[in-house]
C-alpha cells in the first residue's frame, strides 16, 4: 500500500463528481457538470515527482488567474446588466 505523502493529491478532486449524482436525483442539469471531476481519479495512480510538480505549478498558475479574472468579470457584467443570461435560459 502506499504511504499518503506518494499518493498525488491531484486524485482526490474526483470525489468532487459525486456531486453530479445530485443533478440525476434532483433533475437539475447545473449538476451533470461535476460528472467531469471523475476524470481525476486517474491521477491517483500517477507518482509525483519533481517534473510532474513543476509542469502542474507551469500550467496551474496561469489557469487560475484567467479563470479568477474571467469570474470576476463575468460577475460585475452580471451585475451591471440584469438581464438573463444565454446559459441561464437554456437551462431552464
């Protein structure tokens, strides 16, 4: 068995698609999205080492900021203009 220090911690944001079983229950389609967190279960068979963390930190950094600043953008646009938005609509 491996110890918690050699497992990839990255693994563990596939639990995060259980969340998606809420939208099959409830017949709410804003849940069927965490169905993509499954995909991380596969990173718990992967070993980190040096090169995978820094290949993670390379590409992680700048996702975050642009997912950060396009949230942040989003949400003062929907603010300024009350309307509904095309996502909103369709699902519906």
């Amino acid at each position: 068995m491996k110890k918690f220090n050699e497992i990839n911690k990255l693994g563990f944001f596939g639990i995060l698609g259980f969340i998606g079983l809420i939208g099959i229950y409830t017949g709410k389609k804003e849940f069927y999205s965490f169905f993509a967190f499954f995909v991380f279960f596969q990173y718990l068979n992967v070993i980190p080492d040096e090169l995978f963390e820094e290949n993670l930190k390379k590409s992680c950094i700048p996702a975050f900021f642009l997912t950060l600043t396009s949230l942040s953008i989003s949400m003062a646009l929907g603010m300024i203009s009350n309307k509904v938005s095309i996502l909103e609509k369709g699902l519906e």
